[in-house]
C-alpha cells in the first residue's frame, strides 16, 4: 500500500472510531468522510461499505490483543500473566467505544 493510502486509511479508521463511539453505528460513510476532511471517495476507496469499515476496526483491536498476549507470554508466573493480559485488554476495551460496538452492537450488554 502506498505511503499516502496507508495515511488515509488510519485517518479513516481512527476518525470511524471516534463517531461510533460518539454516536453508535448509526454514523453514514458520508459524516466519516467530512469528519476526515477526505473526499467520499477516498473512503470508499478503503472501505466499500460500513460493515467493512467495522470490521476494520476489529482487525485493528485484534492485532493489539495479540501483541497484548505476546506481551503477557513473557512473563514467566501464569498468574502474573493472565492477569497482566486480562487487565490491560479490559482497560483498552473500556475506552474503546468502537470497539465494543463493532463486536457487541450498540446495547448495552447484561
């Protein structure tokens, strides 16, 4: 991917991220785009639609909860790690709206 699309497309992502967290999934990809300051186009470019960039967004999160649990596969006591693993992830989670969106919908869970 070239060095300007990357760009764009963790623009998109992290501005995607913020108005479904503000807002909920009910953000239309035309909001997205103004609120990156990007064409529309652009962002269809990236992401054909908004289950796309959703599941995008997940990707995002899922690649840093592996990093997360590489991270507690150094540590040597199980304990330790598990629940090196368990705390960070659920403070990463708790202040990621979009995140949890994306996974749970826009309920809250019980």
């Amino acid at each position: 991917m070239r060095a300007d699309a990357r760009r764009n497309r963790e623009t998109i992502l992290r501005a995607a991220g913020e108005l479904f967290a503000e807002r909920g999934t009910g953000v239309q990809m035309d909001e997205i785009a103004e609120h990156t300051k990007l064409g529309v186009g652009t962002l269809y470019r990236q992401f054909l639609t908004k289950r796309a960039l959703l599941a995008a967004i997940v990707a995002e999160r899922f690649r840093g909860m592996t990093e997360l649990a590489r991270a507690a596969a150094r540590i040597d006591d199980p304990a330790v790690a598990f629940e090196a693993l368990l705390r960070t992830y659920l403070e990463e989670a708790e202040r990621d709206a979009a995140f949890r969106l994306a996974v749970l919908g826009p309920e809250q869970p019980d």
